[in-house]
C-alpha cells in the first residue's frame, strides 16, 4: 500500500461525539456525590448519585451462593466507582454522545465451578434506547444470553480482566493498560500533546506506540501490525457473495483499534477468563480473530479475517475498552479536550503529577449574541428567563400583530419566535447555546439545566425536534422540574415533531410512572393521539410499559375507540402468536 500523507486521527463527527460525551455525560457534580458517598462506605449511594438503579438484593447472595461469594461480592461493590463505569462506557457515537445501547456489561464473576451450571456474575444493564434516560441497572446472576458456562452473548462486554475500568483497586491499571510503561504515547506528563517532532523519537515503550499507531493513522496497515510484532493474515477466507467489496485492510484503518495494546489484552484476558481465541468485529459477519501462536510467553499475537453466523463458536468476543484507543488520549492528542476535563481517577492515574480539580466544566452561562436586524446588528441575550433584545414593548406588539396575519417576521422577532418554537434558524452561538441545555438533560444532569435556568435561559426553549423543557422531564429529576415548569405556565398539550405531548413521550420514551402519574394531576389530556395515530394506551402497549396499566385503562375507559385500529389488529395477532 502506498504511504499517504496522514489523516484526522478521528473524524470531526467522531471527535465532537466523544468531546460532548466527555463534557455532558458525567457532570463533576455527579463524580463529587458518587465519591464521597463511596469512600463513606455508602455504595448504594454511590450508585445513586451516578444514575445506576440496584435491581437485587445482597443480602439474598450469601443464602442462594454461599459465603465466600457473598464476601467476595460484597468488597467489590464497596469499591465500585459506578460514575467511572458511566466515564468509560462504549457510546453510540455518529453524532450522539449516548451510551451504546443494550449492551451487557459484565464486571465480575464468581463461579469456581463448584456451583450452577451458570455462574453467577456482577453485571450492568446498558438503556434501551438510543436518547432515552441514561441510567443504568446493576444485576446480580447468571447473564442474559450466556448460552454455556463462559460463552457471553455478541452484545456483552467482559470487563473481567479490566478492573481499571470500574474498581477503584485497580484504576492505576490503566497506564498499563495503554502502554504507558513510562510516559503516555503522544502526550507530554502534563497532558499536552507532543509536536511533530517530538513523535517516534525514543526506543522506550510510548516511542513504539507512537510508531505503530502513526503507520495505522497513514493507512499503512500490515506495517503498523508488523512493527507491533503481530502475524497479520489480510487475506479472505474462501470467495462468497458476502466478502463483495470488503477491504480487510481499509476496514482496520478505518477502526479506531490500538495495535500495540492488542496482544496484552489478550494475553490479560486469557489469564483472567480463559479461552485461547478472541474476536473484534468488522461487519454484521465478519471478524478480527486474535489468538497466539502458542501458550508461552514468547507467542506472537495472530490476527485473520474470519466469517461467522456464530461468533461464540470462534471464540469469546474482546470488549471495546481492551481494543479501542482510549478516547480520552484521542481528545487529549487532538486538542478537543484539556486534560481538567478528565475524570479525577483517570487524570491521576495516567498524569500523576497534574495538579486538578479534574472533571468536565459546569454549564456556561449565557452570552450576548449579535443579530442583524432591520439592516443594523443588536445583540440579544437570555436574561431573567426570555431572550431580551433592544426593542420597545410597542414594536413587539406590532410584529406579534404581523406574524398574526401571516406577515413576515425578521431579525430580533424571528431570532425569538424560533428558540419558543423550535422552527426556523438560529445564530451560530444561540444554537450552541440551546444545545448546551438539551445536552444537559439528555444526560441527566438536573443541577445543570437548573443552573441554566437561574442564568437566565429561557423556560420556554425547544430543540430543534420542537421540544421543550416538558418533553424532556423523563431524563431529569421531575420532581424538581416540574412544578418550576408549571408555575411558569407551560403547555401540558405542546407537540413535538411526532406530535407527542409531553405526555406522549413520558410513555413511549423511559419515563417513570411517578412522572406520568404527577402530569396526570396536572391536568395532561389523554384523548391524545401522535403522528401514527396512535393512543397513550397504544403506545403503552407497545413498549411493553407494564408499570403504566392504570393509563392505559384509564384511557380505554374514558376514550374508547381512540386510536389506531389496525395497530389493535396487529397488536392482537402479535399477542396470540406469542401465546402459541
């Protein structure tokens, strides 16, 4: 393959993704709460403040497995950092900053063989939904999917030999664990990047990886595996329709995958779990399959192109945390994100001798923005709750009266009506501003949007999918939200781009049934349908939401007929088919 010239380490859509990630998705405050509860002994809590629901009973372990896994678990969960597991989580990415969904997530085991056939492991559930809430469930048994002792379903990620990832024992593990046997490849001890010419300078470890990893970023693939000592085999297993226009070596290039921390990945993980063959995944079909060459120390690392319906019949699939460049060395390296942004714990880990606070900033308050407006500039800023700009109550009147009768409405009054409506354009710093605020709440972070709001953001802002703070509420603490949101007189009726209330999305979209029941009191209709024609029963029933029989009923009782017919149809045939 030709050398070419390098390009972007990740590409800008990547690299804002895990940038917003890093900011939004774990808020200091949240890392503050969860540690102090942690090192109180308080796990519980810890796992609270971090938005992980407990969903078993320890007290329960030691009767169903026996003492010494009662004990054992027991010191792993005082030691969980469960905000650190949210810190690392893999993310969907392609614009989003939410974490990969349905995913299994083991972090312990505890079977010795001695037990059920199933042993019994420490694990968390990732959300369902791509922009749902983000909280997660800790569980406790055998895992969903394990289909034999040791065989984890495709969607699981084994953390089992990576405790840095979650025990706050082992998090120094993680300058292992990214070849920083001395200093950290790319970066300076304070988290600075090196210049160009500073890069590959030295034979030590970092220098190597800085090698190997610049030979990958150029496209120059099998050099890249040769100069990290691993066997690399490009070539395709026997001609199929399926192999059309698949480049092994373009599709590497493309992966954000950490040549040089590959081979003690799995050589950690064949110490930790067992299993001598392990998989990455390229496509739906195909996969990267690891192994070495033989058992000892002195094997090599081989990498093939395999095929496979059933990828558990080749071998155990390698989490993305083990093969994945760290995106934190990828922010760091690029610029995008300064090493106070890191989570205390990895900061310290991988910088010992930067000085914090560590964590993402807190919100920004709001700016003056510059609008072009009847041929001059104004500025406009969000004050007191609205969006304030130079005009005299008497000219709003007049382009209220405009816009009334169809008129057009430009400049300061546009800028206006499309933060209350979620239609129209917005300046540059406006939209970054709105999005400050729906990023907040996407991740949970009920302090933030409340800190927003004493700023003086506007209450009655909506995104661009034309929803506003009400929509919104099932990814944030309602109970403090929603009578501020109230008092302020917000639409309980106001639709969104599918033409679901707020309501609506409650239902459909995670929110709790304490939230649904507090917007019933507040006067939320139910003779509601959304853009599928769809009822609140309906949809319900559709998600499977079977804490919200009493609305469903309720709406049956009060409205029936509403709603779609054929989707009842549809539902019922559904219905007997799973009863056969």
């Amino acid at each position: 393959m030709s050398r070419r010239s390098a390009p972007p380490l990740i590409s800008a859509e990547e690299e804002s993704s895990l940038r917003r990630a890093r900011r939004y998705a774990v808020p200091r405050w949240r890392v503050e709460r969860a540690t102090e509860r942690r090192l109180a002994g308080d796990w519980r809590g810890a796992c609270a403040a971090a938005g992980v629901e407990v969903a078993f009973d320890p007290a329960e372990v030691a009767a169903a497995h026996g003492a010494a896994v009662a004990a054992s678990l027991t010191s792993d969960l005082r030691h969980l950092v469960p905000d650190l597991v949210h810190w690392h989580l893999p993310r969907v990415l392609g614009g989003r900053s939410t974490i990969a969904t349905d995913r299994t997530v083991v972090l312990a085991g505890y079977g010795d063989g001695s037990g059920p056939p199933l042993a019994p492991y420490l694990y968390l559930l990732t959300p369902a939904m791509v922009d749902g809430p983000q909280r997660l469930v800790l569980r406790f048994g055998p895992v969903p999917g394990e289909a034999a002792p040791g065989v984890l379903g495709r969607s699981t990620e084994d953390w089992r030999a990576d405790r840095w990832l979650w025990d706050a024992r082992h998090t120094d593990g993680i300058r292992e664990a990214v070849g920083a046997v001395g200093r950290v490849p790319f970066l300076h001890d304070d988290g600075t990047p090196l210049a160009p010419r500073e890069l590959a300078a030295s034979d030590d470890a970092a220098g190597r990886a800085e090698r190997v990893t610049l030979l990958h970023q150029e496209g120059e693939v099998s050099a890249a595996f040769a100069a990290a000592g691993v066997d690399w085999d490009p070539e395709l297993p026997a001609s199929r329709r399926s192999w059309r226009g698949l480049d092994p070596e373009e599709a590497v290039h493309r992966m954000a995958i950490d040549i040089p921390r590959l081979e003690p990945a799995v050589r950690r993980a064949t110490a930790t779990i067992g299993g001598e063959h392990f998989l990455i995944g390229l496509t739906w079909r195909a996969h990267l399959l690891l192994d070495l060459t033989d058992d000892g120390a002195g094997g090599r690392l081989r990498v093939r192109v395999v095929e496979s319906k059933d990828p558990a019949a080749l071998g155990t699939r390698l989490p993305e945390a083990a093969w994945r460049r760290l995106p934190d060395l990828d922010l760091l390296r690029s610029g995008a994100m300064p090493p106070r942004w890191l989570h205390p714990l990895v900061a310290r880990a991988l910088f010992p001798a930067l000085r914090g606070p560590f964590g993402p900033p807190g919100p920004t308050a709001p700016r003056p923005v510059r609008v072009r407006c009847r041929g001059e500039w104004h500025e406009v800023v969000f004050r007191d709750g609205a969006l304030r700009s130079p005009h005299t109550e008497e000219e709003r009147q007049r382009e209220s009266a405009m816009r009334a009768f169809g008129g057009a409405v430009a400049g300061c009054f546009a800028v206006e009506h499309s933060c209350t409506s979620g239609t129209g354009r917005l300046p540059r710093e406006l939209r970054a501003q709105r999005r400050e605020l729906f990023l907040r709440a996407q991740h949970g972070d009920t302090p933030g949007v409340l800190e927003l709001l004493a700023a003086g953001v506007d209450l009655r802002l909506k995104d661009a999918r034309k929803r506003g703070l009400l929509h919104v509420l099932p990814l944030l603490d309602h109970e403090r939200l929603l009578p501020r949101l109230l008092a302020a007189g917000l639409d309980l009726e106001a639709r969104d781009h599918l033409e679901r209330t707020p309501l609506g999305v409650a239902v459909a979209e995670g929110g709790s049934a304490a939230l649904v029941r507090a917007l019933l009191d507040a006067g939320a209709r139910i003779d509601v349908t959304d853009v599928t024609e769809l009822s609140l029963s309906q949809v319900a029933r559709r998600y499977r939401r079977e804490d919200l029989a009493f609305l469903g009923e309720r709406v049956d009782a009060e409205h029936p007929g509403i709603g779609s017919a054929w989707y009842d149809r549809w539902l019922e045939n559904a219905e007997r088919d799973e009863e056969q």
